[in-house]
C-alpha cells in the first residue's frame, strides 16, 4: 500500500533455490538465461528472500518462474504457483471497478463524492477522477514502511474515512498529487456501497472470473495459507524476520490482493488487448491526470503513467507487510513484465523488473543491441583519444578536433572500465535516431547522447556529467 523506498540494497546474502518454469518454451533460451541470472544476481545482492517473475511478450504469458525460499522455516523454495501479496497494485483492480460501475451508468468519474458520503471534508468539490488519481487532498494514513500499533487491531472503512477524510484537506482539491491510501478506502466503499459487494467480491464477480484467476485471495481479511509464499521484513542489516499481519480492513480497496505472478499478467494481457473494459475506460485509466495548473500529475487512475527508454509505460507499485511488487506494462509494444517479492522496504522488485525489460526490447531491437555495442566501442576509443571518423558525419568530425579528444582522453582514461553502460532513452528528433546511455563508475555517473543519421552514420556522440 504505501510507496516503495527505491534503490534500498541490503548486505545480507541468502542460498538461492530456483525451479523449473513453465510457459518457458516460448522464450529464446538466451533470454531465459538472462533473465535467471537478472533475478539470481538480485536475490544475492539484497538478501531478498525470494521473487517470482511473469513476462508477458507479444501479448501473450511466455515466461514465469520463481526463485529462491518462499519461506525460511521451514525452507520452502519458491514455485510460480505460490501466491504473493501485490499491495497497491490492487489500486488497479479497485480503478477498473469504477470504471466498471461507470460502464454500467451507476456513477460517473466527474460526480462529487458527497453524492455517496455527504460528511466528508470538502465532499461537494472532490470528483471520484480525485479520489483515483491521488489529486483529492485526502490525509493518506498510511504513509510509513512499518505496522503502527493501532494498525494491528481490526478497522473498518467507516473508521479510517472518519478518522482521515475528515481532517482538513493537505491541498485543495485537484492543485497537488499527493498518494493516499484514504482515497481508495473510499473507492473501495463506494464499491461496496452501490454493489453490496467489498471491492474483492464485485472483482471475483465481474474481473477474476472472466480473466481466468480463480484463485486470487484476500488478505485483508486472513493472511496467506502455508502453502503461499511468507512475508519477511528487517531491522535494518540485521536477520529476516516474519513481518506481522495488518488488522482486518486495512487494506480494504487499497491493497487487499494476493495472487501469482502469472495471474496478475493476465491482468496485463487484459490491458494490452483493450479486454474487459470498454476501450474509453482503459483509455481514461491510462491517461495522466493534469493538475490544476496544467502540470501533469504522472498517475492516471490507478496507474503511474511514463516513459521508459522512450516507451509508454503503465505500472504500480505494491508494498504491504512482508512483501513488495512491482507491475510494468508496455502496451504499445504488448509487453508486461511482473516481479514479487517476499520481503518489505526494498527495492529489488524494481531493479529485477528494470533489467528483465531492458533484456526483452534489446532482443526486440537489434538495431538498439547494434548501437549499444558501437557506443561502447567509441567510449573505449575515446579513453585512448581515439575515434573511427568513418563512423562519423562531417559535422561530428570537426566536433572531435585534437582539443576534444585531449579533453576526452584525459579526462575518461582514468575512470577504467565502466561497471555498467545501458541504455536510458532512445527517440527521434529532426530526422535522426536518439538515443542517450548511462555509464556508472565506482564514484561517478556519465551520461552520452548520440544522435544517428538515416544513413548510420553519427551526428553526435556526446560524454557528459550525470545520466
């Protein structure tokens, strides 16, 4: 439920324990390879106790595999099979049964929330669009990566909207986006309230059913039976250690899902094939909300809305007690990639994500693969104060005079070897392909961007500070 803490790596390392895939056939054994080794390599640099991955490509499930223990005692490798908490990737499911219910003409995004709870603050000016885009000015009450007291004991919607959405507002309505759990306590409420169904119920009914999961599983009302995967959290670098369980309702319209990994990417085939709901709801799922100011907010209902290296991304994050997960989707491209873990406040879900992605576009994009090697091969050059100029146009070769490359020479010699050189961006601009990597050294970050003539020959081939 709450947002993850990016980049967090922990120094403990743990045995891994991996088994079989299935729908494996279908990837290149190459890129399978590749894979394993992103989630191995991440497991043992985190201490992570376990991820289990699904990779949707060409709009279809290809992949999905677990990895290390799902559970420390006793030891339990991990199956794709095993279910996991995914947090606040739920708001998407509880954004769909809006939109849903928007469908079925019983409510509309515009309608004010007074409509369905007259006494909470500023109800006759915040939208249901507000509520689902984080642009409401609702406290959210759950912003810390731990259990409070209080949180251990069984709630109800009623008490968290009493207890948060009648405070005064953090910003007037639609002015910032600030994420807040509280504002899907209410959606989820409003489910139940025009349904008589909780959020979970009307998406057994009307999603999991037709997607084809049949056994999506609640936890906000029990935790995972032993047969799923266990949740574990630390104290700082100290030892792994079961995490306790939120009480009853917390977690109602918020982050109540638990599902596998392969589950939620049938989720994301639903998404990519414009299935399920009407194209004008995934359209209005997936479009950046814009704040009052014009600015847009980056999040759609449910749903962060950006770019990676130049491609349409829709994702969430998830984080509940013991767990943390990441769901990415490329729609343009029909590509998702799914990451669970089983262990709080880090970021390895992400990192695994990241590098499983950039694995698919390379094999993708043969021409990408083919630049990244020429971009390596000019940098080696260029620590040497030297350069192929037959790869270069005239206006590039004269930007690489006998300064330039002293300059280059002297100052990228002694950095060595870059530890590691990826693509960030890639885009077309006046008539050329661009494309900008990061390189990272033990104390510094480079970043280059070079742009690419029809023809391949290089019109720019800039090293610069940051990346």
């Amino acid at each position: 439920m709450r947002m993850i803490l990016r980049g967090l790596v922990l120094a403990a390392v743990l045995a891994l324990a991996s088994v079989p895939a299935f729908a494996n056939d279908v990837l290149p054994h190459d890129l399978a390879a590749k894979i394993d080794k992103i989630a191995n390599d991440a497991l043992a640099k985190s201490g992570v106790p376990s991820a289990s991955i699904a990779v949707v490509r060409d709009g279809k499930l290809v992949y999905a595999k677990a990895y290390g223990d799902a559970r420390l005692d006793p030891k339990t490798p991990a199956t794709p099979a095993m279910r996991y908490s995914i947090g606040s990737i739920s708001k998407e499911f509880t954004a769909a049964a809006i939109l849903m219910l928007q469908q079925q003409g019983k409510l509309s995004l515009d309608d004010k929330i007074a409509k369905f709870f007259p006494n909470l603050t500023d109800a006759n000016h915040i939208t249901v669009r507000q509520i689902l885009s984080h642009t409401s000015g609702y406290q959210d009450f759950w912003p810390q990566d731990y259990l409070m007291p209080m949180m251990k004991q069984p709630t109800t919607p009623a008490h968290i909207m009493d207890g948060w959405a009648k405070k005064p507002l953090d910003f007037a309505p639609g002015s910032q986006w600030q994420y807040s759990n509280t504002g899907y306590v209410i959606a989820g409420a409003i489910v139940q309230k025009l349904t008589g169904q909780s959020p979970f119920e009307f998406l057994q009914q009307h999603v999991f059913s037709r997607l084809g999961i049949t056994d999506a599983y609640d936890t906000n009302l029990h935790a995972l039976p032993a047969t799923d995967a266990r949740g574990y959290s630390r104290f700082a670098l100290g030892p792994l250690r079961p995490s306790q369980k939120e009480g009853v309702d917390w977690m109602f319209g918020a982050g109540e899902l638990a599902m596998t990994a392969s589950d939620l990417a049938k989720w994301d085939i639903a998404m990519i094939d414009q299935t399920l709901l009407q194209p004008v709801s995934w359209h209005a799922m997936q479009t950046d909300v814009l704040l009052n100011n014009g600015l847009g907010s980056g999040y759609g209902l449910g749903v962060f809305v950006a770019k990676m290296d130049g491609r349409r991304m829709i994702s969430h994050d998830g984080e509940v007690m013991g767990f943390t997960a990441g769901n990415y989707i490329f729609p343009d491209d029909k590509v998702a990639v799914v990451v669970l873990t089983n262990q709080d406040a880090v970021g390895t879900f992400g990192a695994i994500a990241k590098d499983v992605a950039k694995a698919l576009f390379e094999v993708h994009d043969p021409a990408a693969t083919k630049a990244l090697a020429q971009a390596k091969a000019i940098f080696a050059g260029l620590q040497h104060g030297k350069i192929d100029r037959r790869l270069f146009t005239a206006n590039a070769n004269s930007y690489f005079d006998a300064t330039a490359l002293h300059d280059y020479q002297a100052s990228l010699a002694p950095l060595g070897k870059p530890e590691s050189f990826t693509i960030r961006a890639a885009r077309k601009r006046g008539g050329m392909q661009m494309r900008g990597y990061t390189l990272t050294f033990p104390k510094t970050r480079l970043a280059i961007t070079t742009y690419v003539q029809p023809d391949g020959k290089l019109e720019q081939y800039i090293v610069a500070p940051g990346g």
